[in-house]
C-alpha cells in the first residue's frame, strides 16, 4: 500500500471524507484568528486540535 492511500484511508476511517477534513482545518484556521473567550465552544476548539495533532501524528509516520 502506497503512502498516500495509506493517508487517504485514515481520512476516511477518520473523518468520512478528505472534504470534511477540510472542512475541519478550515474552521481551526478561522478560529487561530478570532479565538477569544465565548467565540467558540471548547469542544469545537478541541476537535480542531485533534484533527491537527492526526495529521502531524500521520506525517511524522511516514
């Protein structure tokens, strides 16, 4: 198995699709610029961080 379907599978095993993933970082970067306290709920935060932490977890991996 090639690594980029390796990553591919985890993004879908993951997050359904490479468009939601995106969707996911998308939101992290708005929220990097606009984060004060109330803006977002910390779960929201929460799950932004662990799709980061996947994506540096998979790509230290390969």
């Amino acid at each position: 198995m090639e690594k980029a379907e390796i990553v591919l599978n985890w993004i879908e095993d993951t997050y359904g699709t490479p468009e939601e993933l995106a969707k996911i970082l998308d939101y992290g970067i708005e929220m990097l610029f606009y984060l004060e306290e109330g803006s977002f709920e910390q779960k929201e935060v929460q799950n932004v961080v662990a799709a980061i932490r996947g994506i540096v977890v998979r790509l230290r991996t390969m």
